[in-house]
DNA sequence: CCCTGATTCGC
DNA sequence: GCGAATCAGG
C-alpha cells in the first residue's frame, strides 16, 4: 500500500496526538515503524521526545558509515554465542569458595573468544572512579565487585565477551564447565554464603 | 530482551 | 520518495 492522502492525514493526526511510531504503524497496517517514521520526518512533522536526544555537544550523528570508509571492518555478531550446555552460571561470584576437594585446574570450558581485550573499562575513568548502575549496558562486564548497598560496591566495567554479560575474565569465573560425576563423593557441593542482606 | 525516535542510503 | 537497516538511548 502506498500513501494515500487519507493515509498521510491519518498519520499527521495520530503522530501530533502523540501516538508512537509503532502504534501509529500499527493502526495504519501494512507499514512498519520505520515507514511511519520515514514519512512522518519528510512531511515535516518530527521533534517528538526521542530516546537519542541525549546529543550532547558537538556530536550531531557520526558513526561508522556504510560505504563511506573503504577500509572499514564490519564487526558483525554473526553466530550468536552456543550457550554453553555444560556449563552453570553462578550468580553469586562472591562465593567462589570452594574449599573441599577443589580441583585440580579449573577445566577450561569452551567460551568463545573473538577478540583480545584491553584490561580496561570501556571508557576512561578517573582512578576511582566507580562503575555503577547508571554506567551498565549491554557492552559492558556486569560482574559486582563488592556487595550491592555497600558504598564500595560497582561492577568490572571491561568490555563483555561479546554475547556475555561478563568480560572474558570474568566468563570463565562464571562459567565453569560441570565436573565429572563421582559416586564417592556427595553429588552436591556445599553451599554457597547466602548473600547479605540488609 | 523489550521499547523509542533519528538517520542513512540503496532501491 | 520509500523504508529496511542501523544507531543510540530508555
């Protein structure tokens, strides 16, 4: 379907009544969002509170452009990450305690690793300065380093291992491939320090 | 992960 | 002109 002129005058009313891009799209039918937003912004009609407004000093829009760059890698995700099978993530790094019988080696479980990794946080901090909840993305190593509602607490803040929450590090930390079963000993392991709680 | 609007660019 | 893909943020 293309726009018709009811269709515009649909649109027009709807997006300065307020409505979003989606429920616009959707009332329409037969245009995605983005088709919505297309025509919305050649109309003329735009300025409506956005999420990516946050443009703060002189950095209108700039990032990597498609054939604009001769030499420009295209880091894409491409085959998402094979969820470990073996594997149990523990949510409570704190308690890496594992005073009986600890193994040998920590077996090295097979965690992808596509690129090497500066040991830094993504972005340059002043020394001390802490990575709290305002700084966590999707890019960004969410393994707590100390103990959430203490005043020291913040989180690693180094790149994750892409498709993980944690950096390469602290993957391995936390995921650690299940140990070979043994009848001998009691299949459970001891339990892990219950978290504080204030 | 879901969502939002903004922008780019091949068609 | 159109809108999918992408971006950047909530």
């Amino acid at each position: 379907m293309s726009w018709t002129d009811e269709r515009i005058e649909t649109l027009r009313s709807l997006w300065e009544k307020g409505l979003t891009a989606s429920q616009i799209a959707d009332k329409l039918g037969s245009v995605s969002r983005n088709a919505v937003i297309g025509k919305a912004h050649r109309l003329g009609l735009k300025a409506r509170p956005s999420p990516v407004k946050g443009d703060s000093d002189g950095t209108p829009r700039e990032t990597a452009k498609k054939a604009a760059a001769p030499a420009a890698p295209k880091p894409k995700p491409e085959a998402a990450a094979p969820e470990a099978a073996a594997s149990q993530p523990r949510p409570a790094p704190e308690a890496k305690a594992t005073p009986t019988a600890a193994p040998a080696a920590a077996p090295k479980p097979a965690i992808p690793v596509r690129t090497a990794m500066p040991a830094a946080p993504v972005k340059p901090r002043a020394p001390g300065e802490k990575v709290t909840l305002l700084d966590l993305s999707d890019k960004i190593c969410k393994w707590p380093i100390g103990h959430p509602g203490e005043p020291d607490f913040q989180f690693c803040g180094r790149p994750v291992n892409p498709g993980f929450p944690y950096c390469t590090p602290h993957c391995a930390e936390a995921y650690q491939a299940q140990l070979p079963r043994d009848r001998n000993r009691p299949s459970r392991a001891p339990m892990p320090p219950l978290p504080r709680v204030r």
